[in-house]
C-alpha cells in the first residue's frame, strides 16, 4: 500500500468518526446532554486536525460526499444549537420580565463581553 493510499484511507476513516460524532452530537442537543455535547466539542476538534493533516491532496469522490454530509450535520447542529440558545433566553427574559438580560449593548461587539470593569 503506497503512502498516498494510507493517507487516503485515514482521512475516511477520520471523515467516517466526523460524521457519527456529528450525528451524536445532534442526539446530545436533542437531549441537552450538557457531557454529551461537551464531548462531542472535544472529539470535533480532535477529528478537525487530523482531517487537516490529511486533506493536502485532491479529494476522491467518497470523500467529498463524507465532507458534504458532514457540513450538511454540522449545519443542521448549528441552528439546533441556535435554536436552543434563542428558546433559553427568551425563557429568561420571560422569568426576569427584562429583556436582554445578558446581550452586550448594540454595536459593542464581540470585546465587549472581555471587558473588565
């Protein structure tokens, strides 16, 4: 087996764990499983250098449909984590009767949330 063949092989087999630990972190969502996703965070990262280590040459086209079903799961995660976030605020600003309660003021930006005061 030539070194371009391996190589080819464990970036599968990494896009393959990208994939279930994509779909499991849908799961942990679903459940707000806080170790779940926690975990899944750590796997993602993890998979995400070795997919980087690996992706240096032209993709073949069971690869290319691994990395569209992982940006597809991704995608999907994302407005479900989304989703979760706006359903949690909007349940503390009804339980507060103050909107906003931890938003930085408009225009602020990002630096504004590592502000000292």
């Amino acid at each position: 087996m030539s070194a371009a063949t391996a190589s080819g092989e464990e970036l599968r087999g990494a896009l393959r764990q990208m994939v279930a630990v994509l779909q499991a972190e849908r799961q942990a969502l679903a459940g707000l499983d806080l170790d779940g996703i926690t975990g899944c965070a750590g796997d993602k990262a993890a998979l995400c250098g070795m997919i980087g280590e690996r992706a240096r040459a032209p993709l073949d086209p069971e690869c290319r449909g691994l990395v569209e079903a992982a940006q597809r799961l991704n995608e999907v995660n994302r407005q479900l984590r989304n989703l979760i976030a706006a359903n949690v605020a909007r349940r503390l600003e009804a339980m507060t009767g103050a909107p906003a309660l931890y938003r930085a003021p408009a225009g602020a930006g990002y630096a504004y949330a590592f502000a000292r005061r």
